[in-house]
C-alpha cells in the first residue's frame, strides 16, 4: 500500500528489515543474540518484531506460535527501567528472559522485521533508532572443556601410580628400559 513508503505521520507503517549482527554477519539460527528497543517507539498504534526465514520469505516455523513479539500482543514483555525493551533470539530461551525471546532454528539462517504501525515524526527525522542486533558471547565456564579434560587425565595418571605402588608393596620400582626386568609382572616379595 502507499502507506507502506509514503511518509504518513500517524498513518499506515514503516518497515525497517535486518539480516546481520553488529559486527556485520549474517544472522545464525545456532547463535543467541540481543536486541535493544528504545524507549517511547515512535508509533501511534504498536511496534512489532518478526522473524522470517530468508528461503521461503515466511515466517520462520518454531515451536512458538509466532515468532514474533509486539508491544499490544505480548503485555508481558520485560520493559527496562529506562522504558527500553531488550529482546533476545536464539534456539533456547535465555534464563529468566522467556517472555521477551524469540525462538530461531540451529542450521538456518533468518531476518528480523521492525513495523511501526502508526509510525510518528521521530521515524521519519532518525532521531529515534532502533539498537544493533548484539551477538551474545557464551560465557567461559569455570573449567574450560580441555582444562577439565586434562585435569581428569592427571587424576587417573596419579591414582593409577598409587595403585601400583601399593600392589609393588611400596616398593621401589625398576626403570621400564632396564630388560632385566618386568616390573608389572614381578611377584611381591614373600619378606614383607
């Protein structure tokens, strides 16, 4: 309709498309991302964010009835204490953020849709903006994966050596290179 690209101040909507990250990639159904709407969203009526599939150009097809959020629909959406909204994507919800996550797919790429229904002035000059799409790092856990894989190892090593040396009765151990003898397959001395 005209009033999709004709300013209309108060009338019709604006639609503002994203397919990347701040940083410039291309938005992944695998990764969890942020994205910030400030507060008093130049709109008359509603705001709304949708997520489409960039294959079909439909909406993308989660276990969420829509994925979609909009300030008239979802009354339970999380607002800051600034009046912004933090909105969060990705293929798990984000403790204690499920009312404000939109679900996407690990393997397929997606776009997000802004509508302005109602769009007022400050869309029009730029002095209102939405935020950049945020790729949210995973935080590093206490015991990175190859640390806490080494870690065990070494335990193993260590009980494995006390284990040894008391089966050997406390004995010294001969050197493996010494062919005169076979350590592991010695008897324990009847002595002791």
């Amino acid at each position: 309709t005209p009033a999709m690209v004709l300013k209309m101040v108060g009338a019709g909507s604006q639609y503002a498309l994203n397919a990347r990250d701040a940083s410039g990639e291309y938005l992944d159904g695998a990764k969890a991302y942020k994205l910030n709407i400030p507060a008093d969203v130049p709109a008359k009526d509603f705001w709304s964010i949708v997520v489409y599939d960039p294959q079909t150009r439909s909406m993308l097809q989660t276990d969420q009835p829509y994925p979609s959020k909009n300030n008239e629909r979802n009354r339970n959406l999380a607002v800051n204490p600034d009046g912004s909204t933090d909105l969060y994507f990705g293929p798990t919800v984000p403790s204690g953020h499920e009312a404000n996550w939109i679900q996407t797919v690990p393997g397929k790429a997606w776009f997000l849709c802004l509508r302005l229904y109602g769009p007022l002035e400050p869309w029009f000059d730029e002095t209102w903006k939405p935020g950049e799409i945020e790729l949210k790092k995973k935080t590093q856990p206490f015991w990175p994966d190859q640390l806490f894989k080494d870690v065990i190892v070494a335990v193993i090593v260590f009980i494995s050596m006390v284990v040894l040396v008391w089966y050997r009765g406390g004995a010294e151990l001969q050197s493996p290179a010494d062919p005169s003898s076979n350590y592991l397959a010695r008897p324990r001395s009847e002595e002791r």
